[in-house]
C-alpha cells in the first residue's frame, strides 16, 4: 500500500500570492460558513450562521454582511464560493441543487462580487475539499488523489498533479451519481440506483421511514424505542447510528448495505482513476465503524487493483473546514497566476 506521507510535497506558490488575504464562504443547505483566510489555505477568522431559506439575494447580503465583519477594510484581494453542486464554475452558476431550495441558474459569483466589489468565483464544495485534503489534510501530496464526501448525499472531487480535474463541464468529481443498481431507488436528482442513493444519509433515513412505516422494524428494539416515541424526530443517520450502537440488528444491516454499496462505487472509481489515495469525509464518517468494515470486504471482492495494487483509504483529516481550506487554496492559486485555476481561456457550452 503506497504511503501518501512519502509522496514529494507540492512546491510551495510565491509568497506574496500566499500571504495576500482572500474571503472564502461554504455555503451549505443548513450552515453559511465564511473565513478570511490566505492563499496558503490558512483560516485567519471564521464566522458561522444557518443558512437564509428565503432565495439568493438574501444568502448574498447574507455573505455581505459577514465580510464586512470578516475583512471591514476590504483588504480582501479575491472571493472564492464553495456551493453544492451541480454547478458550472466556469460561470459561477449555481445550476440545480436540492439542497437550496428554489436555486437554478442562480449567477452566484456574479452577485457577490458585485455586492463586495471583488472578483469572486465558484466552484463544487466537495471539489474544493478534495483540494484541501489533498494539500493540507489526509491526502497530504497523493497524486491522484480521490476525495467523497458522505453526508445528506454524495459528492467528491478529483485532484491531478496538485490540481482539480475539472473535466469538460466543470463536472468531474460528481462521484455521488455513479450507477449501482438499476432497479434501486431514486436520489435526489432522480437518478435510480446511484450511490448517492443508496449509501449516503439521506438513504439511511429513507430506508428507516419505510421500515417503520410498514412494520420492518420490531417492537421493543433501540430503533423502534428510538423513532416511536411520542414528539421523536424522524428517523435519521445519527438516529440509526446510534441504534446500531446499542445492538439494533435492522440498523446494524442497514449500515453494512451502505458500506458495501461504497466498497463497490470505490471500486468504479479506481478502475477509473486509479487514485494513489481515496479520502473519506463528511458526516457519516462519524459512524466509520458501521460501514468500513463492509466498505473494505465489497471493495476487496470488486475491484480490479485491489489488494495487490491498493490504494490506501483514509479518513478526511480538515473536518468542516475542508471546503474554505480548499476555496482558500484555489483563490492562492489565481493570485500566484495559475492558468489553470479557477477560469479557463473559454466558458465551454453546457
């Protein structure tokens, strides 16, 4: 199994690209988070706050409002966005997400960099975790490196060279979507059978509704004492984890189902990148030893390098800041000149 510590570390960028001052946000479906960071991917300052639900224009003044406490002299040189996905990054188009409700086509970059006078850019949150965890986390200089988020849903990112694979439409790394099973159930997308589907937090709680729903979980069981009380949250991952945790045998098989569906989505991923190291973030990593263990036996039986070429799986290593500490980085990258970060010379056509 190679070891991702040996690899050559990235040559470090200028120095006065480094040490400029950037703004960053994390634009989550919950949480806003922003940071005043470097382009070295140090955090200087942070500020959290739940997410505005009333459209786009209320998450710009939101994100205005945050830099005016982050950066009041307006010291900031550029403004880098992580957003879920899909979008195009070439544009700063927030494309389609289920995450923000009523968001299609929504010119993000566009809009807060007008609201803050700077240039700003936007690109895939996973994306950009990808590229902290590859420079600054567990996948410290692995080339390729693989990142997957596993949270609400999936996604990821692709990092070569030091650098985001982008692919033709700014959409490499939607590794959520990749399809395991054609008679299994829709995502959020709409897309039957994909891992998203079946392996991420969403799945979890949807397969937990339906048991109870229709008498697949027993009587007198952690999760049914832990779903049925009178005022209970619905049923989700932590719900599920934490019955697992006390002996629940439906939600002990429910976790082993995710892990082999990830252990097989791995495996397609490695036949097609080939990745020195595959990180794991997000928050079911949280219930690691539910699913690894399922995870590592599918992912031995299906995939073509494995074990004898392996490629070593780690957890994510940045936690939440893995997404500012990667849009840190990417704005680093455009300051130091980087042609290919975070424009190319043409939008392509989508």
């Amino acid at each position: 199994m190679p070891d991702h510590n040996a690899a050559q570390a990235p040559a470090a960028r200028p120095d006065p690209a480094s040490a400029a001052p950037v703004l960053v946000y994390d634009l989550g479906g919950t949480w806003l988070r922003a940071a005043l960071a470097d382009g070295g991917g140090r955090l200087l300052a942070q500020l959290r706050q739940p997410t505005p639900q009333e459209g786009p224009a209320a998450v710009v003044a939101a994100m205005a409002a945050m830099a005016g406490k982050l950066d009041p002299d307006g010291r900031a040189l550029a403004v880098g966005i992580a957003a879920p996905g899909p979008l195009d990054p070439v544009a700063g188009l927030v494309l389609q997400t289920p995450h923000l409700k009523g968001w299609r086509d929504v010119p993000l970059a566009a809009l807060l960099g007008a609201a803050l006078e700077r240039p700003a850019h936007l690109h895939n949150d996973a994306t950009l975790a990808a590229l902290g965890e590859s420079r600054a986390g567990a996948g410290l200089a692995a080339d390729p490196l693989v990142y997957l988020t596993l949270s609400t849903g999936i996604g990821g990112g692709i990092v070569i060279g030091g650098r985001l694979f982008d692919g033709r439409h700014g959409l490499a790394g939607e590794l959520g979507h990749i399809l395991l099973d054609p008679t299994g159930p829709d995502c959020v997308l709409g897309h039957r059978g994909c891992l998203e589907s079946l392996a991420s937090g969403t799945a979890l709680a949807r397969r937990a509704r339906a048991a109870l729903a229709t008498g697949g979980i027993a009587p007198g069981t952690p999760m049914a004492e832990l779903a049925t009380p009178a005022g209970a949250r619905p049923p989700d991952a932590p719900m599920l984890a934490e019955a697992a945790r006390r002996g629940d045998a439906w939600a002990l098989a429910a976790f082993r189902d995710a892990g082999d569906a990830l252990g097989r989505g791995l495996a397609s991923i490695i036949a097609t990148v080939d990745p020195q190291t595959i990180v794991l973030g997000g928050g079911l990593t949280g219930a690691w030893d539910l699913w690894a263990p399922a995870m590592a036996q599918s992912l031995a039986a299906t995939a073509v390098t494995w074990p004898d070429r392996a490629c070593a799986i780690h957890r994510a290593a940045l936690g939440d800041d893995a997404g500012l500490v990667g849009a840190a980085l990417w704005m680093g990258d455009l300051l130091a000149g980087d042609p290919a970060a975070p424009q190319r010379a043409a939008s392509p056509s989508r």
